[in-house]
C-alpha cells in the first residue's frame, strides 16, 4: 500500500508537508507574472487609443437618425433637410444584407423626403405622365427630367419602381401584409400604370420579400421597445423582489443551512409540480377549440408570440420539458441522498464563513459595476466604429474615361477637370466605407475591441474570485475562528490582488480571452458556410465548435482553482494552476461528491428563486392578480417583461449564491490542503471545524471503502 501511495503521488504532484509557520494566505509575497501585467497596460493604453480615433471619427447619429447618401441627416433643423423627416431607399431588398450589421447603412442610394410614397408607380410609366410631378419628389435633389429612361435607371437618379410604403423609425418601409393567404402590398394586387391599364405586380411583391422581413423585424423591435416603457417600473419592482428573496434566503442558510436546502429542494419539486399541472390545465382547455391542434411546424415563425400559447402542442411540449427536468431532478435526489448530506454541512461551513465576511455579499456589486463599465465601453466603441463609414463617391462612365472608378465630390463635379474631359462621366454614390488605411483597419479594430472586452471582463471576474478566496482562505486557516481571523479579510484579499497579482490574473485572463475569440471566428465562419452546403465543411466547424466549448469550459474550472491557490499562496498563474490540478487529482472522490452536489444544490436555489418571481410575473402581467389597486399595463407581448424579469432575476441570484460558490471551493481546497498538512494530533491540529470534521472524514472513509471492495 505503501508503494502505491507514493506511485500515486508520484503520478499527482507531491503533497503539501506540515509547516508550523503556515497560518492561511501568505502576507509577505512578491509580484508574479509581471510581463503580463506589462502587456495589459499596453494593451489598455492601445484599447483607449482606439476609442479615441473611433470616437473622432465615429457618429453614433447615424444609427439613431436616418441619413441620406450624402450623409446629410433627416428632419434635423438647420439643414436643408429640415422639412424632409422620412428616409427612402431607392432598393430596400438590399438593406436585408448581412453587411448591415456591420456597417449600420444599406448599400443603395438613399433621400430624405417628405412623406414615403403611397402609390404604385414605375420610372417607365410615369416620367411622360402627369405622375411625374409625384415621382420627382423620390429622385436624386436637382433632378431634370432630360436623359433617357435607361440612363436615369442605370445612373441611379431614380429609383425604378414605387411601392406604397409606411414609415417606421422615419424610414419608409413597404406595406406588405397576407390578406386570405395572398402576400399584397397595399391593398391592392395590382397597379395603374400611366395609361390607366391595371396590371399584376408580382413582380413587385416578389422584389420586395427581404424588406418584408426587414419591416417585421423593426416591428417587432418597436412593439418589444414599447412594452419596455410601459412596464420598466414593473419590471425593476420584480427585480427587488428577486434581490430581497436572495438575500432573505442566504440569510436564513447562515442560521438554518440543513433546514433550508431541504426546503429548497421540496420547493424546487413543488413549483415544477405546479408549472406540470398548470400546462396540462392549458392543454384540456384548449381541447376542441378552431385551431388548436396545428402543429408548430404547419404554423411557422410568427412575429405575435402569443399565437403559439393558443397551439395545444405547445403546452404539451412545455409539460414534456418539465416533466423530464421533474423526473431527473428526483432521481438525482434519490441516488445522491448521502451524498447531499456530505454536502450540506459544507455549506454550513460556508454559512459561517460568510456570516464573518458579511461584506462579501455586497461584492458581486462591484464586479457587476466593472463589468458594465467594460460593455459600456466596448459597445461604445463599437458603434461609434461602425459609424465611421463614409459615403464613397465614384466616377461611372460607360465609355473609355480615364478616371472611371476613381473618387469624386458630387458637389463640385460638374465644374471639375474630370467632368470636362469625360464629359458622358458622372459621379455617383458607390458605397459606405472609406479608403484610408484607418477604414481598410476597421474590420481588425473590431477585432481588437472585441477581444480586449474578453480580456477585461474575465480579469474582473477572475480579481472577484481572487479576493473571495483570499478573504474565505483567511477564515479557514484561523485556528481559533473568529478570534484569529485578521480586520477586514476582503479589503486584504482585493489588496493583495491587485498589488501582487495583476499579471497572473491577466495571464489568467488572456488565455480565457483567446479561446472566446476563436468561438467567435467560428460562429461567424459558419455563418458564412451555411449557404455552401458542404457537408464536411459543416462537419468539421461543428467538431471544432464543440472542442473549443470543452475546452473554454475546461480552462474556467482551470482558472477558478487556480486563482484560490494564487490567493493562499501567492505564486504564479503556472505553479497555482499547476498545483491546483494535481490536489484536485489527488483528492478526485472528494471533488465528485462535495464539489458538484454543492453545484446542484445551488442551482436548485437558484430554480427557487427565479421560478418563484417568473410566476409572480406570469399572473400579474396576464392580469390574473392585482398588487393593491394597480393593474399590469397593457401589452403588445406580456412575454416581455416576464422573461426581462426571469433572466434578471436569475443574474441577482447567480450573484448571491456566486459568492457561496466560491466559499464552498475554496473552502474545500482548504480542507484538501489541510488533509495533506496535517494529521488531527496535538501537535499537526486540523484548522477545520470539529463539525466539518467529522462529516467529511467519515464520508471520505466510506468513499475508500466502497473503493476498495470494488477493487
């Protein structure tokens, strides 16, 4: 047996010996890592620099407020276009372009009118018609009915067909509705030509599909905004209710911790229970009414949500959802009972430790104010890149000029050198970007703000875990708690952290950083090979997708350890991760039944919490209760704000319970440690709790037991 311990640790890292001067985390350490402490400065000093030319090039205006080609905006006062509000795209199929995204501005020329067409015409009829009165008002400012009807087409003065229109975020949309299963525009099926003849316009319908889904995606988003501003009050009243149930209930687990996660745990059952029961209810309704038994895929997308709580299959698929959730949850109960016993009294100890760092609850706030300082930045930053595009004027000309293609100024092109010796030439609006090498970067710059929001929000999160563990470690290792345990442990752990640790939590960081931005590349390359349709392709992205996902998750569990080791030790990211992994490997029974069973049981809690205030939300904005004599507003979709409560709900409990997470960690590679140093003599004392003691060292014998009969 002898033998086979020291092959095992042999195999493992060497374990820790008994140090009569170690009392918990190391105060007299040095700086580790300083090279990459260097290179985040740097890089923060290059990621200001970049906000600073995006800035001074940027307009954030121009995704609020339309603009024209010439990148004049509409409806402004003070400028020409003061009495022209509305913005009209001469080809609205093409703003259903994925480059939208990118660069916020449809590649078509556009004006700025006064109200958006309500009529069918065409360039072809109208332009030797008593219509063209009404059609020049949609052509290019200045324009003169002089050239011929291909000319004006092909210099794009005109756009080749009207369609009536309704303006939406003062951009003139198309108004293409179903009517009996017939896609119209208007409400017509046809058009008056200038000869009053009537014909089909299909061809039209057919032109306009893509802005179809541009029009209903902008609804959408305008009704989803609207519900916003009705009921955001609700909404952050819903909120404080998740954050007082989360603290009530951490609370009462500092007091009652066994009693509390059995309560949990029977809550949990009964609220699914309940959703069970709720769904079937819905179900037996909906039995027998006009419709109810289309299936989801006969009935498609649909922009009104709340079509498909009227589906029978609906209900049925939430009920199956919650019936597996129910029954896997039960089970896991069943086979993990003793276990859960283990468990629970190392959350009691975390209980208590975090009944001596109060001031750690309040924690996850600072970190929740530098993570919105970090996306306030990078969404700044990347709108004001977006919106340094300009618009880029070039000279078409369908002869032999030689200077088609090169730049021009619509404004003093007529009187320019190039107008004079070409004079068939013209210069027209050709693309939003730029030919500078600072508009040929912004793609990259992009990339580097992207990737430096990566690196920063994960060295906020990894500085919040370094401090808690600091601060838990410091409680652990107090001989005679409270009584050893030194003034203000969190403020000395957040000190130690960035005075000491900057660059192991950079390091850290970074690495994290690289693998999110390469599952970003991924995402948006198989974007762009889903229209190729090959098949090893897609193969290939989804093994490589499904790799970087392990292995991102794999280097946050990494990292976690590692940042406790770094918070007792104060050694290098390398030697803490290096030494976390192999303690854990040495110890991985104890890891499978303390460390994930505490995980389970906190996210049961957390199901606690967020299903309670989603039902609260559910019956109040449905108007199945009233709070005093207020009423929920009314809504274009109640789902909205319901599922803006679930979520946040869910983010304020994650928060509480995050800080109980990395109590219940540290506090078991504390006891890990403390096995390794110590024997429980007189003279090798255990620094853990007598109650700890028992329950841990007991189910630990009966792990090695159980392994030994199975071997």
């Amino acid at each position: 047996m002898g033998g086979e311990r020291q092959h095992y640790y042999g195999k493992h890292g060497t374990p820790q010996k008994y140090d009569p001067t170690f009392k918990g985390p190391i105060y007299h350490r040095g700086c580790t890592d300083i090279i990459c402490c260097v290179f985040l400065l740097l890089a923060i000093v290059g990621y200001v620099a970049v906000g600073i030319i995006a800035w001074t090039h940027g307009d954030p205006r121009k995704v609020i407020y339309p603009t024209d080609s010439r990148g004049e905006f509409c409806g402004q006062k003070g400028t020409k276009n003061a009495n022209k509000p509305y913005l009209f795209y001469f080809n609205i199929g093409k703003c259903a372009s994925p480059l939208v995204l990118l660069e916020f501005q449809c590649p078509t020329p556009q004006i700025c009118v006064e109200k958006c067409p309500d009529r069918y015409l065409t360039y072809l009829n109208a332009h030797k018609s008593q219509d063209f009165q009404y059609y020049k008002q949609f052509c290019v400012p200045g324009f003169q009915n002089t050239k011929g009807v291909t000319e004006v087409l092909r210099d794009g003065d005109c756009p080749a067909v009207l369609i009536p229109s309704k303006p939406l975020a003062q951009r003139c949309f198309p108004a293409i509705h179903a009517h009996k299963g017939v896609l119209m525009v208007g409400n017509e099926t046809t058009y008056e030509d200038g000869h009053g003849s009537r014909k089909n316009i299909t061809e039209l319908v057919e032109g306009a599909k893509k802005a179809n889904g541009v029009l209903e995606a902008r609804q959408l988003a305008m009704r989803i905004f609207e519900d916003y501003t009705v009921s955001w009050y609700w909404i952050v009243i819903g909120l404080v209710i998740a954050m007082l149930m989360s603290l009530l209930f951490i609370v009462l687990l500092r007091f009652l911790a066994g009693i509390m996660v059995w309560v949990m745990i029977i809550m949990v059952i009964l609220v699914l229970g309940y959703g069970i029961f709720h769904c079937y209810m819905e179900y037996v309704r909906l039995r027998g009414e006009a419709g109810s038994d289309i299936s989801l895929v006969d009935l498609g997308f649909q922009t009104d949500l709340r079509v498909y709580l009227h589906l029978r299959q609906t209900w049925m698929a939430f009920m199956i959802i919650l019936s597996i959730l129910e029954a896997v949850i039960i089970l896991l109960l069943i086979f993990l009972r003793k276990r859960i016993l283990i468990a629970i009294a190392l959350i009691k100890e975390a209980s208590r430790a975090v009944g001596y760092v109060m001031c750690s609850l309040l924690y996850p706030l600072v970190t929740f104010l530098l993570l919105c300082l970090c996306i306030a930045y990078w969404a700044s930053t990347a709108v004001f890149l977006s919106t340094s595009n300009e618009a880029v004027y070039k000279i078409f000309d369908d002869g032999t000029c030689q200077f088609a293609g090169k730049t021009c100024n619509p404004e003093t092109f007529a009187s320019s050198n190039e107008s004079r010796l070409c004079p068939g030439a013209h210069c027209q609006f050709a693309f939003y970007g730029g030919e500078s090498g600072y508009h040929r970067a912004l793609l990259g710059l992009q990339i580097f703000n992207a990737f430096m929001f990566f690196w920063l929000a994960n060295f906020v999160l990894a500085l919040g875990q370094v401090t808690l563990a600091g601060a838990f470690a410091s409680y652990y290792w107090a001989l005679h708690k409270p009584d050893d345990l030194p003034a203000f442990p969190l403020f000395s752990a957040f000190g130690r952290a960035l005075r000491y640790h900057t660059g192991s939590l950079a390091f850290g960081a970074l690495i994290l950083a690289i693998v999110q931005i390469i599952r970003v590349m991924l995402e948006y390359l198989d974007q762009r090979l889903k229209a190729a349709e090959n098949k090893f392709a897609k193969f290939l992205m989804t093994c490589l997708k499904c790799c970087f996902w392990c292995l991102e998750k794999f280097i946050r569990f990494l990292n976690r350890n590692a940042y406790i080791m770094i918070a007792i030790y104060g050694t290098n990211f390398c030697t803490s991760a290096r030494n976390a992994f192999f303690l854990l490997m040495r110890n991985i029974i104890r890891v499978a039944v303390l460390d994930k069973v505490t995980d389970f049981l906190f996210l049961l809690g957390k199901l606690l919490i967020v299903g309670s205030v989603g039902i609260l939300a559910f019956f109040f904005f449905t108007h199945r209760i009233r709070i005093v004599q207020d009423t929920a507003p009314p809504l274009n979709y109640y789902w909205v704000p319901i599922l803006t409560v679930i979520i946040g709900s869910y983010l304020i409990a994650h928060g509480f319970f995050s800080v109980y997470g990395m109590c219940v960690d540290t506090l078991f590679l504390c006891f890990c440690e403390d096995l390794e140093r110590n024997d429980g003599s007189q003279e090798r004392p255990y620094f853990m709790s007598p109650e700890l003691r028992d329950i841990l060292l007991k189910g630990s014998a009966e792990e090695g037991k159980r392994a030994e009969v199975e071997e």
